[in-house]
C-alpha cells in the first residue's frame, strides 16, 4: 500500500542536508518510533511484581 504524505519543504531540505537518501531516513525513523512505541505499550501492560517484604529492625542477616 503507497500513501502520499506531504513533507515541509523546509524539513526536506534539513534532511537533505544530511543524507542523501531522504525517504530512507524518514522510513527508518517511523519505524523506530513504532517500535519504541510497541515497547513502552508492552511495558505499561506487564503487571507491576510487588517489592521483597523487608524484615522488621533487628531481623537482617548482616
């Protein structure tokens, strides 16, 4: 599936500056951000594990 996209011209020339493939740049940068994404999601998902009790003053094996 291609879609059009604009793209300020502005921020096309910035990219342009740095490398000489644009469209590569502006792909491997959303995927990133996908998968980044996905994984702060996954993050948020996991159940929270509850801390170790801590033994009462006078109970640590120092």
């Amino acid at each position: 599936m291609l879609k059009s996209v604009e793209i300020d011209p502005a921020l096309l020339a910035e990219l342009g500056e740095v490398t000489n493939d644009p469209e590569q740049a502006i792909d491997t940068a959303i995927r990133q951000w996908l998968q980044r994404r996905a994984i702060k999601e996954a993050d948020r998902s996991r159940p929270l594990t509850m801390n170790p009790v801590v033994p009462p003053r006078g109970e640590w094996n120092d």
